[in-house]
C-alpha cells in the first residue's frame, strides 16, 4: 500500500502559490471540497484561476475566495446564485469563461486520461465554437476542445483510504471523479478516513493512483442550496 | 383558451412513452414529471448525476448529497444509479437519453435555440444545455409563445445567441403543438378554443397550416 495520508488540510495544501490553476468538486454546493476552500481563505493564495462547474453562493463554497477577491479567472458552465460573482464579472474584476457543462467534465477527463483534445458537439454553430477548429465526422459537425490543465486538484469524497481509494455518496460524486488525477496534484478530502482494507474494491469509485494526498476532513456543513420537500398526505 | 405552465407540460407529458429515458430542464420542464402516465416505465436523468429521479423528499428526510440539476433536494426510485458528471454526458451525448425537454427564449424554424443569454444581461451561463441540444435526437421546447410585450418567440432566425443550431424536434407552447422539420413549423395542433389565426399572428417563422388542426387533449 503507497501511503497517501497527510495528517491535515495544511499539509495537503503545502505547495498551493499565486496563479495557480484550481480544478475544484462539486455541483452547486453539493460535493464541494469545503476543508480545501477554507484553507484557501485562510492562506490567501491569490490571482487564482478556478475550474468548476458552478461559482459558490455569496457566503459559501467558492463564494468565499471570490468575497476575498482571490480568484482571476473561473471557469464554469453556470454562476448563477451569487451576487459578488455578478458584481466582480460586470466591473471586469474577474474574467469568466463559460463552458457546457459536459464539455467541462470531459475537460477534465481528458486530463486524466491522457487525451491532449476531444471532439465534442456541444456548442457547434454557438458562440463557444468561435475561434475553435471544426470537423465533419459523418455529416455531423464537431468542436476540438483541449484537455485542462491545472496545479492542484481539491476533491471531496464520502469515504476513502491511506491507499487513496475514494467512495462518493449521491450526487455529490459529480466532477469529483474527473478531477482525479487531472491536475498536477489530486488533494481529496473525506468525511470519515476509514482502515485501508474496510473499503470493497469492488465498490471503490475513485482508485488510490488518481490521488497524492488524502486526509480525514472536518466540520462539513453540507449547505442545502433548494431545499424542496414535500408534504406526508 | 391559452395553456398555463402546468397545461403545457401536462400535453408534453404525452409525449413520454414507456421505456424512455427523459431529461427534463429547469422550469415548465420539470412539471412534466407530475403529469406521465403511471401505468408505463419511465426514468429522469438528472445531468447532475442520477438515473431514476422521484420526487421531493419528505419533509425531514432532505439528503444534501442527493439533488437534481436545479440544486433541489431530491429522492430516488428503485433500481436508480449515481455517477459521475463525464459519465452523465455520455448518456446525453451518447443518444442513450431518448428524450430532451427544455425551456427556450427563442426557437427558429430551422431548428436552433437561444436559452442561455440575454445580451447586457448577467449571464449565468449555458450549464447543460448546449450538450443536451446538439446530441439529443428527440428535442422537445417547452415555450410561452409569445413574450410579455406581445411578440412573437417562435422566429425565422433567433436574435439572441443561440445554444444549438438545427436541433428542435417539436415545440409545445401555450398555443400550439408544432413540428419543426423543413424549414418551417407545421401546426400540429390547437391549444384548446385558440384558432388558427391567433396561432398565426402570434408566429414570426414560417407556419404550415394543413388540413383541419385538432384541439389538444389537456
């Protein structure tokens, strides 16, 4: 078993400097690395260019290093839900690139996988295209993307290893398992660090050579962005 | 008299058949899923990562890690699956999803669609729907026909940025049933006591009227 334990969050983040490119987990608030955002803050690493699909609230997720003014560039398919994001992309603050969001898991992908670019149909004939090569594959046309590339990658699990191993919950899985792997460093936090050898390789999601460093993360809030219910009849 | 939001999805719930996978948007979309006939088998594709959607929780029973593409708390059915965002897309990608649903600003009679962009607006951004509309075989717009100022939505050429070119399969608004396929949109039918006429002035795109129009069943 290669080790891939670190005690804590700043131990996993030691090597994070200004500029650096983020891949960050998550679909809205769901599945976010909220340890590794914290200790973001708290250094106040800056002009940082943030991969993820969706921009935090005002006052949670990704929202808080953009309050902290920290982030140069994100790159998303959706910001809705936050008004400092609006606030700093009309004022020119914060550049924004927009991507569809299965062009930005397979982005990531990509990176992971070894593929330098993809052809994908999503946004043929859209502004996305612009400035892009196109191909013809069988009467349909294609758009070349390039594979990300990024310094760290902050990803949150239900479950995982000292080996490495990671074991999602719900839909907090979404980017999270594309991400591994896809930059430089892979960091994954979890809610519980279970023995190597409890975890099922047969149930394993993420395995343990996708990932550097792991650790045992702490006080997750898990925020509810809608909460929808219904009543008992 | 014209549809309302739940009108319209209740006619596009019509539309799903049994043994379809279904995605459906955010908005009039959505509504469709209360409205599918109980007695086939159908299963919601979330993009965000899950196959067998049900409905909202009970009140207490809300699981943040379990929510749909519009970040609401959600539940499963039997025999649903989790998985990751690239995975999701392959299904849509792939054509494994038989069935799209969505919103629009503006569908052309070629086919394109505008529903992510307001130029001057904020823009939130396209999430998912650009990979939806340009794999999915089967697209169905879930539309007001017409804006708040009276003018017509359903154009020969979208002004505002479009999301896919040459994709729209059918069109539900809260006048009409129309199919989009040669250039133009063939009236299919009626919302129920809308004529013709109103159907036609309220069209930019080119409309194709045969024969006698049926009123919908809603």
């Amino acid at each position: 078993m290669i080790n891939k334990k670190v005690t804590n969050v700043q131990e996993a983040l030691v090597g994070v400097k200004n500029g650096m490119t983020f891949m960050l987990g998550g679909f809205g608030l769901c599945g976010i690395p909220e340890n590794a955002i914290s200790e973001l803050v708290k250094l106040d690493i800056r002009e940082v260019t943030c991969i993820s699909n969706n921009a935090g609230v005002d006052d949670f997720g990704l929202g808080l290093l953009l309050q902290n003014k920290q982030i140069k560039k994100m790159i998303s398919s959706y910001v809705g839900e936050n008004d400092e994001f609006e606030r700093q992309m009309l004022s020119g603050e914060l550049e924004v690139e927009l991507t569809p969001q299965g062009t930005l898991a397979e982005k990531c992908r990509a990176a992971q996988a070894g593929f330098p670019a993809f052809y994908t149909p999503a946004g043929y004939g859209t502004e996305v295209a612009e400035g892009k090569e196109t191909r013809d594959f069988d009467g349909k046309m294609y758009v070349l993307e390039p594979a990300f590339k990024a310094d760290f990658a902050f990803v949150k699990a239900w479950k995982g290893d000292a080996a490495g191993n990671l074991v999602f919950k719900g839909t907090s899985r979404n980017f999270n398992p594309n991400m591994c792997g896809a930059a430089t460093i892979t960091v994954a936090e979890v809610e519980e660090l279970v023995p190597v050898g409890e975890l099922d390789p047969n149930n394993v999601h993420v395995p343990g050579i996708f990932v550097q460093r792991i650790f045992q993360g702490k006080e997750y809030e898990k925020r509810i962005e809608q909460r929808t219910v219904r009543q008992k009849q | 008299m014209a549809l309302d939001k739940n009108g319209i999805a209740k006619r596009i719930a019509q539309e799903v058949q049994d043994g379809f996978y279904v995605n459906l948007g955010i908005g009039i979309p959505t509504l469709v899923a209360n409205y599918v006939r109980n007695d086939i088998e159908v299963e919601f594709q979330s993009e965000n990562g899950v196959l067998g959607m049900g409905p909202f929780p009970f009140e207490g029973e809300e699981d943040a890690d379990i929510i749909n593409a519009g970040k609401q708390t959600i539940t499963t059915m039997p025999g649903a699956s989790f998985f990751d965002s690239s995975m999701s897309f392959a299904m849509i990608r792939g054509k494994h999803v038989h069935l799209t649903i969505l919103g629009a600003m503006e569908v052309s009679e070629n086919g394109d669609i505008a529903n992510w962009k307001i130029p001057g607006k904020m823009v939130k951004g396209m999430g998912g729907a650009m990979d939806l509309v340009a794999s999915a075989e089967n697209i169905i717009v879930a539309m007001m026909h017409t804006n708040k100022a009276g003018e017509s939505k359903i154009l020969k050429r979208c002004s505002l940025p479009l999301t896919g070119v040459g994709c729209v399969t059918k069109v539900v608004t809260n006048l009409a049933v129309l199919e989009v396929k040669n250039n133009a949109f063939h009236l299919l039918e009626r919302a129920p006591g809308v004529s013709v006429e109103e159907i036609q002035n309220a069209t930019e795109g080119t409309l194709i009227v045969e024969g006698e129009i049926p009123e919908m069943d809603v």
